[in-house]
C-alpha cells in the first residue's frame, strides 16, 4: 500500500544534451560558442508524481529517456528545465562502482559513498557490518579498491545499494553481478526491501514478467515523453505492442 504522501515530483521537465563529434570539440566549446553540436532533447516535457510505497516500472526502447530520468531522480543530473523534488534517501542500483576512489580501501569507500547518500557516520557504522558480509570480498575489504576486479567492485557497489535503508529505491537490472549464487542473493534482497511497507520502487527493465510481479504501475516513454502512465498491465501491453 503507498501513502498520498508525494516522495517524487516531475513538473515540465526536459533534459537537452549537446552532442559533438569527438572530445576535441567538447572541449573547445567551453572556450569558444562557436563550435558548432546536436541539439538532443533525452527528456521533453515530462511531468508526473509517485507516492511514498508506490512501485512502479519504467518501460522503453533504448535512447527513450528512461536513464535520463533515473539520473536526475539520484541528483547525477539536472534538469535543462521544469523542476524535480525528491524527498527521501535514495538508493540507485545503477552505476554500481560510480564515485568509489581507488586509492581509498573498500571499507573507506563505504564510508565515503554513504556519506554522499546523506547518511551520518553513526548510521553507516551501523551498515558497515552488513555491508561487509554481503559484498564477500573478505580480507580485501581493507586493500586500496585499485586492486579490486570489475567483479568486485561491483558486489561492494551492489552491498551499500541494498544495506543502506533506502526510502526510494531505484533498480536499472542491475542484478547481474558475480554467479549465479550471488545473483540468487541479490535478487532475494531485492525483494525482501521492495516489500517493505514505506519503500517506493523505480524499476526500469525490459523484463515485463518481472515487472509485473513487482510493480502496480507503469510508464512508457518513448523519444523523451511519457506517453503513458497507468495500470501495469496496460503499460505493458502497450510496450510489447511496439505500435508506441
């Protein structure tokens, strides 16, 4: 059940991004407004409101503008115009290893990436402990995380994501990390926090069967609109259709 309280708030929003041709020119252009670039709306005119418990899945083509939204809902990006309120800590299973310092250890970077969820240092020495356990990177955990793989930067990201109480929990399948066991683990602990009566889910996949077993709402985007927001089933409908 979700609350009338609005925890996510999009009002005439839209994204423009400037494409150049190479990183010479995207360099130059901060110098000179001369330098000629596309002009590409990823977001345009998107407006809508999720309640606090709500879960809902966010479907569409690649290039739709679904990525867009999740990285201006987790404050990576800013809106061009119209505004966004977001209240409540979130907790994004997107760029799983985004803003870790390699020179830092894993134990560091916990306490660094926590810090920029908001938390206070009293909180995340609470999370510590669990976080720790679920990555299962062991005695690594105090090496700098330049020595860590793909693979194990990639449980750390995931073990903060999940052991941190989100309030908006935002998951972009993500669930791909480390074998099929850890995999099986991640997914449960999934679950376990959608469920969790106050939790309000953001769940962007081409997964619809998944989807439709977490979620009660849908939104299709498609070329940077939303072209529909309602019930799971008509969402879902529409997108297998591809006639959007």
């Amino acid at each position: 059940m979700f609350s009338d309280k609005v925890v996510i708030r999009f009002s005439g929003v839209r994204k423009l991004y400037k494409l150049f041709p190479n990183d010479k020119r995207r360099l130059l252009s901060v110098f000179s407004k001369k330098v000629r670039y596309i002009s590409k709306w990823a977001v345009d005119g998107v407006s809508f409101e999720i309640r606090e418990g709500e879960s809902v899945a966010i479907f569409g083509i690649n290039g739709a503008g679904k990525s867009t939204v999740l990285k201006m809902i987790t404050g990576v990006a800013f809106p061009t115009e119209g505004w966004i309120d977001v209240e409540g800590r979130v907790s994004a299973l997107l760029e799983l290893t985004a803003g870790f310092d390699s020179e830092l250890t894993g134990r560091e970077n916990i306490y660094l990436k926590c810090q920029l969820m908001g938390m206070r240092d009293q909180e995340i020495k609470v999370a510590e402990q669990s976080i720790v356990a679920f990555a299962e990177i062991d005695e690594y955990i105090d090496q700098p995380t330049r020595t860590y793989s793909s693979g194990m930067l990639a449980r750390l990201g995931f073990a903060i994501s999940v052991n941190t109480d989100p309030e908006i929990f935002i998951v972009d399948e993500a669930l791909s990390t480390g074998d099929s066991r850890f995999q099986e683990k991640c997914l449960h602990r999934v679950q376990e926090i959608i469920e969790r009566d106050h939790v309000t889910l953001l769940f962007v996949t081409h997964a619809t069967e998944m989807a439709v077993k977490f979620c009660e709402r849908g939104i299709v985007m498609k070329n940077g609109k939303a072209i529909f927001d309602g019930p799971i089933s008509e969402a879902v409908e529409l997108y297998e259709g591809g006639g959007y």
